[in-house]
C-alpha cells in the first residue's frame, strides 16, 4: 500500500485533510509497529506491508485522540470519557508478532 493510499484512508476514517499532519502520524504510527515488530532490531528494518492496515488504524487512533492524550476523565453534558493508558490500545499491539533471531 502506497503513502498516499494509506493517507487517502486517513481522510476516510477522521476527516482529517492536511496531508503534514496525516504524513507525520503515518510516521509515528510506523515507528510504533516497527519497535513491537523489531524489539531486538537496530533502527534500520523495513515496514512490513502485512502492518500496513495496522499502521493506518494506529495512526487514526492517534489523530482522533489528539487533544486528550492522558486524559483519565473526563465528563460533559452526559458524556463521559476515560481512558484507561494514554498509550496505542493494547488490542492494536497485539496485531503485531514480534521478530527476534537467535545468533
């Protein structure tokens, strides 16, 4: 899946259009699955296309969260908001297997 597909998909799931702001939570998002993907790695491993969704997902969980990051309550006119970790949910994580090689 290309950049701008992924992207493309961004707009779709939050609405979001500045294509800076989607690039850069593309970014994080890749550096999220590589380190669970790689937690042995040394920084230079590739993005496994088999993550890409994934990588969408956690990106869209981050654009939608922005402006509540550590927010553990939150109440207002009957709605309420907690958020059990400030990190990606741990059900996104768990997508992800982990590689590491013996030597």
């Amino acid at each position: 899946m290309t950049n701008s597909e992924k992207q493309e998909m961004l707009i779709a799931m939050t609405g979001e259009s500045d294509t800076d702001v989607l690039a850069t939570y593309l970014t994080l998002a890749e550096g999220i699955v590589l380190q669970r993907a790689y937690p042995f790695g040394d920084g230079t491993e590739e993005m496994p296309a088999k993550y890409d969704r994934t990588q969408v997902e956690i990106a869209a969980y981050m654009i939608q969260k922005r402006g509540a990051e550590g927010e553990t309550a939150h109440s207002e006119n009957g709605v309420v908001r907690q958020y059990s970790s400030s990190d990606v949910p741990a059900a996104l994580l768990r997508r992800i297997v982990p590689k590491g090689e013996v030597l």
